[in-house]
C-alpha cells in the first residue's frame, strides 16, 4: 500500500471515525495510525486475525461511503485555497480577526 493510500485512509478515519464502531475504529486507528500488523492488533483484542480484518473491511467501506456522500476530505484542499485567497482580500488590520472566523467556519 502506498504511503499516499495510508495518508488518505488516516485523513478518512480522522475526519469520519466517530461515525464507525467501537472495534471498526479502534482497529483502524491501531493499523494506520500506530502502525501495528494485523497479528499484533489481533493480540490487543484477544480476537482472530480475520476478525480484525473484517472489522478493518467494514471500517474502511463505510469511511468511504461517507466520504463518497460528504466530500469533506476530497474538498479539503480546495477550501484551504479558497481560505487563502480570502485572507488577501481582506486588509491587514483585519486578518486576525477573520482569521478566527474562518477558523470557527473550517472545522
């Protein structure tokens, strides 16, 4: 799996985890975010390895399903730009202040 996939699944899982199962979650976090094999998350759980790769399965189609519905990650880029663009119409003396409004905007 390229390095570009691992970046993109972590980004979906941060942006969409809430919305999975406890065990979906967790084993995704464990996998992509701490780096762990299969085996050794199998271990933490006390469950199979198939288990944890069908949680993983599950976990990852209905990242993608959200993602395909919502586009908050796919957008991302786009709205960064679009935010940049913003703060140099507005004048310096201003920026902090719609800065902070963009923030509380963004997420």
């Amino acid at each position: 799996m390229s390095i570009e996939n691992i970046v993109r699944k972590a980004e979906l899982l941060d942006r969409y985890g809430a919305l999975l199962t406890d065990r979906q979650r967790d084993c995704l976090d464990l996998y992509y975010n701490e780096n762990l094999t299969l085996a050794e998350i199998a271990e933490h759980f006390h469950i199979s390895r198939q288990a944890v790769h069908d949680a993983m399965r599950h976990g990852e189609e209905q990242l993608m399903t959200y993602e395909s519905a919502l586009q908050l990650v796919s957008k991302k880029p786009e709205k960064e730009r679009a935010m940049r663009e913003l703060m140099k119409l507005i004048p310096d003396q201003r920026r902090r202040e719609a800065r902070a409004l963009m923030d509380c905007l963004w997420d």
